[in-house]
C-alpha cells in the first residue's frame, strides 16, 4: 500500500513537473512575441492604431476656369453637395447602407429607384472599389439640401457617410463655345486604369472632350485633405487639420466671347433661314473666325449646340435620357469645324496658284467659256463668255477651272493643296482633329481596291461551291449545275469589270478635282487658315484656342505665341492676283457674292462655294477675309446642304464681319446677354440689309443633282466610266454615309439626320454605296 501510495505521488510531481515546463514554456513565448511586437514592430501598429481613430477625408480640387481674351469668365465652378461613403471595416456596414438608400430614396439621381435598388447600386460601387478602407466612394452627387440635414440628424447611425462640398462646372453664358471646351465627367473603370499613376482615383473627374480634355494636366488641379479623429464607431471627434486643396491652373483663350456669341447666333438665324426657304435637310453647319496676323482663333462654331449644365444639373434619369437622346439625334457633340466637307468652288484659288506657279497660264490667259466643256456643263447656261483668271474666280467659272485642271493634271494641284494646309492636320490643340483628304490617283486605287476584292472573294466562293456539286454529278446535272453558277456569277463579274475600271484615275477625277469636288475633303478650320495664308502674303501659321495658362495667385505658367508652319512657296504675284480675284467676287455687277455684302462699310474678298451631293441638297461654303486692303481676319463658314454657297453661308459670313467690325470698341461682355447666359440657344432677329444677289447667277432652289456616272463627274456625262457601278465612299463631293471608312480615322460630317455615335462620328462599315457629288452647282 506504502509503495503504491510513493508510486502515485510521484506520478503527481511528474505531471506537476510537466504543467510547470509548459506554463513556463508558454511565458517564454509570449514574453518573446511580446518583445517582438514593442521592439520590432512597434511602428506598424501605432500606425494602426492610428488609422483606428483618425481618418483622411479628400477634398477636390475646383478645376481651372476659362477666359476669353478680354477676361470674360467663359467656364466657372459652383459648389454641390456630395455624399460618399468610407468602408469602416465594421459588422453593421450593410445596415447603414440600408439606412442610407432609405434616405435617399427621391433623389434625382435615383428618381424611380426604391430603396432596394439604391442599396444595390451602392453595394456595386463599393466592390468595385474592393472595400478599401477608409477610402470614400461617391454614392450620390448633387443632392438636395434636405437630404443633407436627414443625413445629418440621423449622424449616429451612419458610420462612414460622408457629406462634403464639391465644386463642379458653371457655364455662365449657355452653350458658348460648345462643344470646343468640352465637358467633364466621372472617370469610368477604363479611364481609370490608364491613368492611375497620375494620382486618379475612383470618382475622380476629368475632361471627356474639348479643351477639358487637352488641358486635363492643366485644369485639374491638386486635391487636398481633412485629418479628423474619429470614435470607436467611427464617427467624427475632431478636425486635426486641413490641406487646401490647390485649384487648377485658368486658361486665358484667344476667342472673343462677343464674336462667338454673334458666330453662333449668325449660323443658327442662316440655318433656321435656309430651312424656311425649303432646304429641309440644313440642319447643321461651321464657322471658324481666324487672326490672319497670328493664327489666333477668334471664334470657332459649331451648330447645333447643345447646353452643357446636363453635365453638372441634377437631373433624372428620365431627364437625362431625353437630353442624351438629342444630344445623339443631333450629334450636337461633334465639332463640326473638325469635321470634313468637300471645298466645292472655294477650291478653285488652289489650282489658280498652281497653274500661274507652274506657268501653265499667266494674268492675261482667258478662254471663251460657252458653257460647256467636253461632256462637262457650267452651272450657268451659256457660260460667261470671254474669262482670265481674276474673272473666272469673280463669277466662279467652272469651264475656266476645268480647262487649267486638264492642262495640270492631279499631282501639281495636290502639291499646291497640301502648300497650303490642306490634307494636313493644323496642330489645332483639340482632340479629334483629321488631316482631311486631296485626291489623287494612289488614293483612288486604294479607296476602290477593297470594293474590288470584295467582289472577287463572292465569285470565288460561289465557284468553290459549284466545285464541289459538280464533282459527284452526272453529266446532265453538270450542265444545269454549269448554267446555275453562270446565271449567279454574271451580275459580280459586271460588277468587277466597272469597280476594276475605276481603280485607274480618269480625266473626269481631274476635272472634278479642278472645282472642289471629286475625292476633296477638308475641315471648315483648314479652310480658314488657307484663305488667311492667302491673305496674310504666303504665311502658313498653326492656328491656336489658348493664349495663356494662368496659375491661381496670378503667375504665367504657359504662354502660347504665335508658330508658323512654313512659308506658302507661291510668288506674292500670285498671291496677289488671286487676292484681286476673291475682292472682284464681292464686287457688282456679277461677283457671286456681290449682293451679300451690299452696303458693307468695310471692304472684303471672298470666295463662293457650294458643293453637289448625291441624294442630298448642296453643302453651302463661304470663305473671306476683310478689309481687303489690310487683312485682319480670315473665315469659313459650312452650311450642310444650305443649297448655294452666296446666299445660305455668305449671308452667315456677312453678319460675322459685320459683328467683327462692330464689336472692336464694344465693352466685353458686349450681346452676352441673360437670356445667352440661361443657355438658350434661339437667335435673335438679323439686321435688315439689301437681300443677296449675284448678277447673273440663278435663284431660287438648285435643280436635283444629276445622277452622274462618273464619281463626281459634274454636269454632264462622263464619257468614260461605265453606268451603274456605286462609287465608294468618299469618291464625291458628298458626305460618305456607308462604304470605306475615311482615310486616317477622319470623321466626314454627318448627314442631317445624324445617325452616327455622339462626339466621334464614327466611320462606317463598308457597304459599297455612297452618296456622290456631281459638280459644282456656284451660283447665289
């Protein structure tokens, strides 16, 4: 019994001894780990520890305003109310979410939303932040004042909401100089991953388009930051300090508010103008006001507009579809002073330049024009009789250009084109802008090649198919099988031997080039510049929308002079007889602008234009620049099928120069009126002046174009392309609706209806057929 009683005690003190080696072994580790974590990471977690009680709330930066030249604030900031939302890394988050949709239920924003949904969609925002922590989402912009104080009453219940102010774009005076400034928006996902190592982060804003897009560097400005210490429910104790956010840089631009607004107005009153006369499908148009001096862009407009507070008002959902759908039926977003259109007449000073430069003609070179060339008719019947070059520009003799055409050929009238800026970008400081296109033979062959072997692959599957049928028939079934393929490849290969004819450049290619027409496509901007090279004496400069950068507290931080691209390589004898030829254009008794500027105080040489669509009315072109004797500006102006260039964009053009003149000693916010500022878009009443005439031009509404069968072959018939084939895209004067899409990505200007995505334009799928020119229809 002793022994058993020894033999258990020691079994205690064993187990005892054991317990003791681990309750010590445990200590020791603890001790160590506590050791590690005061010697060795104590850093980490006081960081931690920090971040449990203090938070770091960003405040956006207002963005960088815009002036025009005078100063006058175009694009201000205003202040909204935000609400965001921090993930605390707390249990009851999906209840105050919950809460939080309950509260903003009749939002705007969320109009016709339930609670539910709401809580969906901030539920979605959060993951697609992947539950940062501490780091705000934006749930909800420009919310009403009355849901601000709810939110504020119910404070304690909602961990992690957060109310902040947000300063978002004002446009004080409309739609003025949209869509050249753009517009900002939310960056999506994608914006987003391309641009985070730029400091970006979700619910940033930025500039989708426009200047706000050129300048984002500029105009974005730094954001700042609230420290503010919070309790254990996350909820504000103190502010610790602020960080200013530091505003963006202003932008001082070279456009003159008052002429914009006259620009604008001028086009809106021509088109609306045009429409009354018949021509339904003017719809839109262009004009671009330049320095001539200095390649400064004084205005630059595009119609229609659109206003551009749908960006920044609060607006439901329904609201915003019905604005968004207009904004696409109109394509209000594209900037039609960026688009392509053909020339037409206002072409024709280009192959005068080049057949005096080449000394294919001089000054005292004329012809008898009867009205008719080869297969080809003037847009006047009976033509104009005995004309050198300054009258075939006064009256804008299509026979006259047709014959220097013939004796040029395409390549010299392309080398003077492209002397003089066309088919080349500008350097514009605008996204979106295309270099344009000159014809010429390599771009023929490349427009219709694809058309060509488009229809060589349909023969080759249909032989493939009627291959393989006839391998297993039998000798009468082969016949049939024979006459059946036949039958289906006869239609392709007619088809073939015209499009394959095509591929070579023809006389009718050079005639049609010769006025304008044919494969000529050019933005309204390129136009100007040419005509201001031309008045300026041979100088080239790159135009230009922004003077200045300014900083905040007032320092330059970019200025912007004046650049020349190169010197016109044509003589100033040259220049100066095509100078004498555009002042005889606006001069009585036959200039095809004479009636235009009747009365004018001012003097002004110009150029007519109006360029035949197939399927459509005539594009209406007018450019000019004045006083003649000492040129200060230079336009364009595009009416899309406004009928004749003198009386559809010449009477816009007349009512610029007339605001350009008279507006030079007016104050600075001279016609920028509140209704403007309220953003409407009506134009007021135009000044009463002599109606348009032209001598000897026809009136009233141009007769259909005729359906020519060359690509854009004008009056008349070509004598050489075979009747029937579709040219592509783009082989007319016309605006390409389906077919190739243009060369470089350009965006053509769209047809009336608009049926092409907001602000790019789009390029469509190849089809094959295309509207064409066919000639130029000059005339009033």
């Amino acid at each position: 019994m002793a022994t058993d009683g020894i033999i258990t005690s020691r079994k205690v003190e064993k187990k005892l001894q054991v317990l003791l080696g681990l309750v010590i072994a445990a200590f020791a580790l603890l001790f160590i780990r506590l050791a590690y974590l005061q010697l060795v990471e104590a850093d980490k977690y006081k960081v931690m520890a920090q971040q449990n009680h203090l938070r770091l709330i960003p405040i956006a930066a207002p963005r960088g305003e815009i002036f025009d030249r005078n100063g006058v604030r175009i694009v201000g900031n205003q202040p909204v109310y935000t609400i965001s939302f921090a993930y605390l890394g707390v249990e009851d988050t999906d209840r105050v979410i919950a809460r939080l949709a309950r509260i903003l239920v009749g939002e705007k924003s969320f109009q016709g939303k339930t609670a539910e949904e709401i809580e969906q969609e901030i539920h979605k925002k959060l993951q697609e932040q992947k539950l940062r922590l501490y780091e705000p989402v934006p749930v909800a912009d420009k919310v009403s004042s009355e849901t601000v104080s709810r939110i504020e009453e119910q404070r304690l219940e909602l961990p992690g909401v957060l109310i902040d102010v947000r300063p978002v774009r004002h446009y004080p005076y409309g739609d003025l100089l949209v869509p050249t400034l753009g517009y900002v928006g939310i960056m999506d996902q994608k914006e987003l991953e391309e641009n985070k190592d730029k400091g970006y982060t979700l619910g940033d804003s930025w500039g989708k388009d426009g200047l706000e897009k050129s300048f984002e560097s500029y105009l974005r400005g730094r954001r700042g930051a609230r420290q503010v210490e919070v309790d254990a429910q996350g909820q504000p104790v103190r502010d610790l300090g602020v960080k200013e956010p530091v505003p963006g840089d202003n932008l001082v631009l070279t456009v003159d508010a008052r002429l914009q607004r006259a620009v604008q107005d001028a086009l809106a009153r021509g088109i609306a103008r045009v429409q009354k006369e018949g021509y339904s499908q003017a719809r839109a148009g262009a004009a671009v006001v330049l320095d001539v001096r200095t390649g400064e862009i004084l205005a630059l407009a595009s119609h229609p507009t659109y206003d551009p507070t749908i960006f920044t008002r609060d607006l439901s959902p329904q609201e915003w579809n019905e604005a968004w759908a207009k904004i696409s039926r109109d394509q209000s977003l594209l900037n039609r002073a960026l688009a392509l259109y053909p020339p037409g007449s206002t072409f024709k000073m280009v192959v005068a330049a080049a057949a005096l430069e080449m000394g294919k003609i001089t000054s005292r070179f004329s012809i008898y024009d009867t009205g008719r060339y080869k297969y080809k008719m003037d847009w006047k019947p009976g033509g104009h009789g005995r004309v050198d070059v300054v009258r075939a520009l006064k009256v804008s003799c299509d026979t006259f250009f047709w014959t220097v055409g013939a004796m040029l050929g395409p390549e010299p009238i392309a080398r003077y084109a492209r002397e003089f800026g066309l088919g080349q970008k500008t350097g514009v400081e605008l996204p979106g802008e295309h270099a344009g296109r000159i014809p010429g033979p390599e771009q023929k062959y490349k427009l219709w090649k694809p058309l060509l072997d488009n229809v060589q692959r349909q023969m080759d599957e249909i032989r493939k198919e009627y291959e393989k049928r006839l391998a297993g028939a039998g000798e009468g079934e082969r016949a049939a099988l024979e006459r059946e393929m036949n039958r289906r490849l006869a239609p392709l290969q007619e088809q073939y031997s015209k499009i394959e004819w095509e591929l070579t450049w023809r006389e009718y290619d050079t005639l049609d080039m010769s006025i304008g027409q044919g494969n000529n496509y050019y933005t309204p901007l390129q136009l100007a510049n040419y005509i201001a090279a031309i008045a300026n004496g041979g100088t080239l400069y790159k135009p230009y929308l922004v003077k200045e950068v300014v900083a905040p507290d007032g320092q330059t931080v970019a200025r912007f002079s004046p650049r020349v691209i190169r010197r016109v390589d044509v003589s100033s004898k040259t220049l100066e007889i095509i100078r004498r030829g555009m002042r005889e254009v606006a001069l009585p008794p036959d200039g095809t602008a004479a009636g235009v500027f009747a009365g004018a105080e001012y003097s002004v040489a110009a150029k007519t234009g109006t360029a035949e669509v197939h399927g459509h009315d005539n594009h209406a072109l007018f450019v000019a620049f004045a006083p003649y004797e000492k040129p200060e500006v230079a336009l364009a102006v595009v009416v899309e099928y406004g009928g004749h260039g003198s009386s559809a964009a010449g009477s816009v053009a007349r009512e610029i120069l007339d605001a350009y003149f008279s507006l030079k000693k007016a104050p600075p916010t001279a016609g920028l009126s509140k209704e403007k500022a309220a953003g409407t878009q009506q134009a007021a009443p135009a000044p009463e002046r002599p109606a348009a005439s032209s001598g000897n031009n026809r009136s009233g509404r141009p007769v259909a174009a005729p359906q020519a069968p060359s690509g854009g072959a004008g009056r008349g018939n070509s004598s050489g392309q075979p009747a029937g084939v579709t040219p592509p895209a783009g082989s007319g004067g016309g605006t390409p609706a389906a077919g190739p899409p243009p060369n470089e990505g350009e965006t053509v200007a769209p047809p009336g209806t608009g049926n092409q995505p907001p602000a790019t334009g789009g390029s469509p799928s190849p089809s094959g057929s295309a509207p064409e020119a066919s000639g130029e229809g000059e005339g009033q």
